[in-house]
C-alpha cells in the first residue's frame, strides 16, 4: 500500500513553523579521548548536527543535484514516543519513498511490493554524517570549521571534512547556525570542484511530532524480510591495494537479479564513503578491456583481467574506483582470501 494518498490529504492543510528551542552544544572535552584545540569547534557543530538530525521534529525539503540532474526530496522527521519516524519522499516522476520507524526500514515504489529491512539508517550523506562516530571520522578526515554563510534564507555555519588521503572525496558542510541541522552538503574532489550536492529549499521545525509522524508511528509495517544467508566466496581473490582507511566490512556471493549471474562481493567502508567490488570467472574468450561510468560521486569501473571480470560501484573518484579494480588478484592459498584480510582488519 503506498502512504501517500494518507500524506496528499495531510500536506493540504496549512503548516506554521514553531520555535524549537536550542540544543546545548556537546564540549569535545567531553568525549573520551583528549581533543586538540583546532578540532573542538567543528567536532561540536557535528556532535550539534547530529543531536538535532536525531532528536529534533522538523520537515526538510531539499534538491539533490548530480550530473546535472536536480532530484526534489522532502524528510520528515519526528519523535513519538522516544522512537524516531522518518518519512522521505520523492517528489518527481513514479511516486517513491521510505519510511523509517526505530530499526525498520520499508521501501515503497510504485508498481512494486514494499521492501522491508533492518536498518538503523536511510541511504544517503545526510544519514550517514548523523552516524559517524567522531573517532571513525578524524581518523581518516581532518575538520575545519570554515566561517559563516547563508542557505535557504538561513544563517549557517560552514564545516569541511577533508581526506587525509588523494583517494577519497571531501565534504564542505552547511549546518544551520540555530537548528543545527544539515541545509547543504556538496562532495568535492581533490581539487575542489563539485561532483554532488544536497541543498535545502525550506525548513519547518515543530515543537511536537506532526500528525503524520503520529501517523506513521502506529500504522502496521510489512514484517522485515530476512535475507537468505550468502554462501562464501567461491573464488579464492584479494585486494592487494584498497583507499586508506577503507576496511572490508562484508564479504560474500551474490546472484545478480538481471543475468542470475553468480558474483563474489566484496564490500569496502570507512565509515564515510562506501564501496562495492564484484568478481566473477571471466570467459576464456574476453579480452582485457575496461569501461568507466561516473554519476555524481558514484563511480563504477569495469574490468577483465587475471581471469576475472571485475566491476567497483562507490562512492570514490573515478581513478580510485580504476585502481581498485586492477589490484584484484587471484590467489592460490584461501588464507590469502579477502575473507581471511576481512577477520584481520
């Protein structure tokens, strides 16, 4: 059942913004490990983001913008009795939205059954900065509190999260100076130069959950679909190169729904960016050949090489995404398996 004929007849009626009173800000003495002085101002505007994303009542419609495509989306968040509900919606084309209620997830598209999953999160750079730990993050970014600014008419406070390493992206993140909230996001590169980018168009804070969050949380959810669990890896492989930082954090075989072709999966992480690796025999018939797609701060790279065909989907740079794939290698000894690199990480 779709929600949003119920959500159709709710926006119809008139919404007043109503002061939300402010979140004290979290000392970074407070965390358990000494803080330098440079990285006290901007761990507080993250740790001030992330009590508000997570505690705050409030609706948020934003743009996302890649490749010059401009995707309308509207979050609505409450909390009902100290349980989070958050409701994302698309706002073009096929209706499409998700619904989060605690550790369920439900996907809802037009045409399709609902999908529903544990999880703690929605996809997306929003959810993940209101995630992170901070140690995760300073251990592979540095931050930057960076001045002041203006978004969707609102004072904001600039913070950059900047790679240690060339291989990865950046952030520059817009926070709102009194809601705390997070109104932009670009992902830059290297140089600076922009790949992607979320931009808030308006914000309405409420002091209490809206109607509809109240509705969301006493609705019945499909029951959570519990995956089969994958087989192991069939071919002995490795990664004999991966971004610093990155560490595997889920290793298995897959079937992909389009050719029901077996593929083994590696997935990479830390804690900000993700990446996915998939293997598979090659015929003997391919040649090396390689073929590279980039949208927005998603690469994908496909390759044959080493007798396999090899393809990395993330969110990297195109020519990490490239180096990737050309470290897979096959190895004769299982130890030597990523399996094996995944429990020592």
């Amino acid at each position: 059942m779709m929600l949003f004929p119920l959500l159709a007849s709710l926006l119809t009626q008139p919404v007043f913004a109503q002061n939300t009173p402010e979140q004290p800000a979290v000392h970074a003495s407070s965390t358990q490990t000494t803080v330098p002085q440079h990285l006290i101002e901007p761990i507080n505007l993250l740790q001030k983001m992330q009590q508000a994303f997570h505690h705050d009542n409030y609706e948020l419609s934003y743009i996302h913008v890649r490749q010059g495509m401009i995707e309308p989306i509207r979050l609505f968040h409450g909390v009902v009795d100290h349980q989070e509900v958050v409701h994302r919606l698309y706002l073009n084309g096929p209706v499409r939205e998700a619904v989060r209620r605690g550790h369920q997830v439900v996907y809802y598209e037009m045409g399709k059954a609902p999908l529903s999953i544990n999880a703690s999160q929605l996809p997306g750079m929003m959810e993940t900065l209101a995630n992170i730990s901070i140690e995760q993050l300073t251990a592979n970014y540095d931050l930057l509190a960076s001045g002041k600014g203006r978004v969707a008419g609102r004072s904001v406070q600039i913070l950059r999260i900047i790679p240690k390493h060339d291989s990865l992206y950046g952030l520059y993140v817009w926070l709102g100076s009194q809601s705390g909230l997070p109104l932009r996001i670009d992902t830059v590169d290297r140089h600076g130069n922009l790949v992607e980018q979320l931009m808030a168009i308006g914000l309405v804070q409420f002091d209490t959950p809206t109607d509809w969050m109240k509705k969301l949380a006493s609705i019945d959810l499909p029951a959570i679909e519990t995956p089969p669990t994958p087989p192991r890896a069939s071919l002995n492989w490795k990664l004999s190169w991966k971004p610093e930082g990155m560490k595997i954090i889920s290793d298995n075989q897959h079937r992909l729904a389009i050719t029901q072709q077996d593929v083994n999966y590696i997935k990479l992480s830390d804690g900000l960016f993700t990446v996915s690796v998939y293997a598979s025999a090659a015929p003997d018939s391919r040649i090396l050949q390689g073929d590279l797609v980039r949208q927005g701060a998603t690469s994908m790279h496909s390759v044959v090489h080493n007798g396999m065909e090899i393809t990395v989907v993330g969110e990297v740079p195109p020519q990490t995404a490239a180096l990737i794939a050309q470290s897979v290698k096959l190895v004769a000894n299982p130890s030597q398996s990523n399996t094996q690199e995944s429990l020592r990480d």
